[in-house]
C-alpha cells in the first residue's frame, strides 16, 4: 500500500512517559493563557477552580449522555445546570433549555428552531432571513448557512451597537428572527436589547440574544450593583438566549447553554410517527437501539455536564441562590 501522507501511524506505541513529555513540549509554542496573554480563548479563574475541573472531568472522561437511563446522572446535572440557567436569565417556569457543546452549537439551535417555527407557523416563509449586527458572532453565519437560512448584516451605530433604524428596514415578511449580543465580541458592546425586542414583538419575530460572552457574567455584575443593559429574558420579545459554561461560567471546554421560552420552536417536536426531532431531542422508534434523546422541561454532555454542574453549583454567588428544580 503508498503511504502518500507524511504522516502514518507509528510502528511501535510510545509510553506514557514519553507520551506526557511530547505534549508538554508541543504546547510550549502556545499561547501563555496561565500568564494573561489571551484575552479570549481560555477563561480561567485561577489555580484553585482549575483543580476542581480537573477533577470533576476526570470523573465523566467515559460516560455517554445519548442514553439518560443508563446515565441518570448526567440527565440530573443537566437538569440542574439549565434549571439554573433558566433562573439565572428570569426565564421563567416554562423555559426549556439544553446544555450543549458551545457557543456554536447553541446559535444553530436557536437559527433552526426559528426557522422550524416559521416553516410551521407561517403559510409562506419563501427564503428564511435573520437580522442581526455586523458585530455578531460568526458561528450564527455558520448556522444560518448549514440551515439555508439568509442573513442580512445591518451596521452598527457610532456607540457599536445595532443600528436600531437598520434593524427597522431591513425586516421584511421572510425576516424569521432578529439577533442580539450580549455583549458582542469585537467591542464588548451589548446591542439595544429592549428595543429590539420592541422590534420582534411588532413584527411577530424571535429574538434572539447571544450571551455565550456574558450570560454567566452580566447577572452577577447586576447583583453588585452595576448599571447593565437589559438583556434577559425580562425583555418582551426576548425568545432565547445562548450562554456559555465554558466561557465566564468557568468550566471546562465545551460547554454552553441554550434556553428559550414559551413560543419559541424548541419546545415542539417535528417529524414524522417514527421519527422526531426538536433541538431538545432526536428519536427514531424503529432502530433497534431505542435511541432517544429528550432534554425537553431542563433535563444532556459527559465530562462537561460535570465541569459545568461544578461551575454552576460548587461557587459560592450560585450556591447560595434559590434554585427551583422541580
Ligand atoms: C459572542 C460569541 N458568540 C458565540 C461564540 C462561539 O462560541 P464557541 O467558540 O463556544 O462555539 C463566541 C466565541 O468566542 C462568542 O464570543
């Protein structure tokens, strides 16, 4: 057989010794994350927490959440993690929600379940469109694509944020969902939040508001008596809201949330009698393997369910909440 690649398997297996010290040495050219010279990319709470998460990760490296009845613990933790989510974001008793891998992942749920809520709802959606900021975060243009769905960038205004009188013309009958940040990347600027949930609930739209930034850390800068823009769920027309574990909630990579409220395409399924489908779940009765994935009402992944159950519930400011876990 050619070996055309420059690279194949090796001969002979390399011991762990020589394994660990070829990592180390191989991550030396990285970037100094431990010594502060990444703003973004690795969010870290010091040495302390960092054990922690190690320690809880190591306890899931091999536990599955595709099956909740053989890993009920991993159903419990993500019940508990978006329970307390949903709290955290005042999304009220009719949220639903589902831990997922990232920021990413949490954007194509929310783009997909506007664009099955329009296809369901609507007599005519004819080309799918969402609305939102050149400021937005580039895994939404991804959703959007994978789903066929349109975007239209509008500009932003002289303080960074979306241009409101743009958001305004550029909604038209295909326009299924607006998008906010909070805060965008590139500025660090929330997006008139309020206002554009004016926007949606005139026009008969989602919105939807990309905290993967700023969702577990807005709250509590709120809770110490900064002025923060309204950006949660309290905002009329505020249809679901993606926050990232891995990010300011400190927990190890990847782990994000996404919750939606009362209205929105993630509390339905759609499919057929075999098969169903939201972004809660995937199931299909005639696989020999009863497959079924069901995170509807806050019940989903392994060794991040862990880290992100221990960032949820092992710091002090959310321990001492009123969690609500029916
Ligand atoms: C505002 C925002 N949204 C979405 C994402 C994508 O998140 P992830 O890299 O976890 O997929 C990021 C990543 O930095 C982000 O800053």
């Amino acid at each position: 057989m050619g070996n055309d690649h420059k690279y194949s398997l090796p001969e002979k297996g390399v011991n762990r010794e020589n394994l660990i010290n070829e990592l180390e040495e191989a991550r030396s050219a990285d970037v100094g994350w431990k010594e502060g010279r990444s703003f973004g990319l690795v969010y870290r709470a010091g040495d302390n927490l960092d054990k922690v998460i190690r320690d809880v990760y190591t306890h899931y490296i091999h536990s599955n959440a595709l099956d909740p009845k053989a890993f009920p613990s991993l159903k419990k933790f993500e019940t508990e993690v978006v329970s307390a989510t949903a709290n955290l974001l005042n999304a009220g008793e009719n949220a639903v929600g589902t831990v997922t891998s990232g920021g990413s992942e949490s954007q194509l749920l929310a783009v997909k379940s506007s664009r099955d809520q329009a296809r369901s709802e609507r007599s005519k959606v004819g080309n799918p469109e969402i609305i939102m900021p050149a400021s937005a975060h580039p895994s939404l243009d991804k959703a959007a694509h994978y789903l066929g769905v349109k975007v239209v960038r509008i500009p932003l205004d002289e303080d960074f944020k979306a241009d409101l009188d743009a958001v305004r013309q550029a909604i038209n009958p295909n326009t299924i969902m607006l998008v906010g940040s909070a805060p965008a990347y590139p500025h660090g600027v929330v997006d008139p939040i309020k206002e554009m949930g004016a926007l949606a609930v005139e026009n008969n739209i989602n919105l939807h508001v990309d905290a993967s930034l700023g969702g577990y850390m807005l709250p509590f800068m709120e809770r110490l008596g900064y002025r923060i823009p309204p950006f949660d769920f309290r905002v009329p027309g505020v249809t679901s809201i993606s926050a990232d574990l891995h990010k300011y909630g400190f927990a190890a990579k990847g782990a994000s949330t996404g919750i939606a409220v009362t209205g929105c395409a993630w509390k339905t399924g759609r499919g057929s009698a075999t098969w169903k489908a939201s972004p809660m779940y995937a199931a299909n009765a005639k696989w020999g393997y009863r497959a079924r994935r069901r995170f509807q009402k806050q019940e989903k992944k392994e060794t991040t369910f862990g880290s992100g159950w221990n960032a949820c519930f092992k710091k002090p400011y959310i321990a001492n909440n009123q969690l609500s876990l029916q």
